[in-house]
C-alpha cells in the first residue's frame, strides 16, 4: 500500500503547536484595508488557535495515518 499524503493546502494553513494543538492565522488582513482600524488590522497580525471541535477534522488530513 502507498504512503498516505497530507492535504497540501492545510499543511500550508495551519501548523501544530509542541502541546498538540493547532494554530491559524486570522482571516480579513489580505485586502480593504483601508476601512478597518489600526487597531483592528493589528489585532488581525497575531494567530489564533482552532477550536477544538474542529481540530480533530484538520488533524486527520495534516497526519493521514494517525
């Protein structure tokens, strides 16, 4: 049986922290930029962490075989 890949497009979206948990970069700071605030596009500079409802489903396609 071949090796299992990941999904290219999640390795590239999300990373896994040392502790096991997944961190993701906030979505909004690529364009319109102009109508947000300072301190609203500073805020969008910094990751978050993703729920962990949803963390099992990224976690099967970033390791296939766990």
């Amino acid at each position: 049986m071949p090796k299992l890949k990941s999904k290219s497009g999640i390795t590239k979206r999300f990373k896994i922290t040392g502790t096991g948990k997944i961190k993701r970069s906030k979505a909004g700071a690529s364009h319109l930029l102009t109508s947000k605030s300072q301190g609203r596009k500073r805020g969008l500079r910094h990751s978050a962490l993703v729920s962990k409802s949803d963390a099992h489903r990224i976690k099967k396609f970033i390791v296939p075989c766990s």
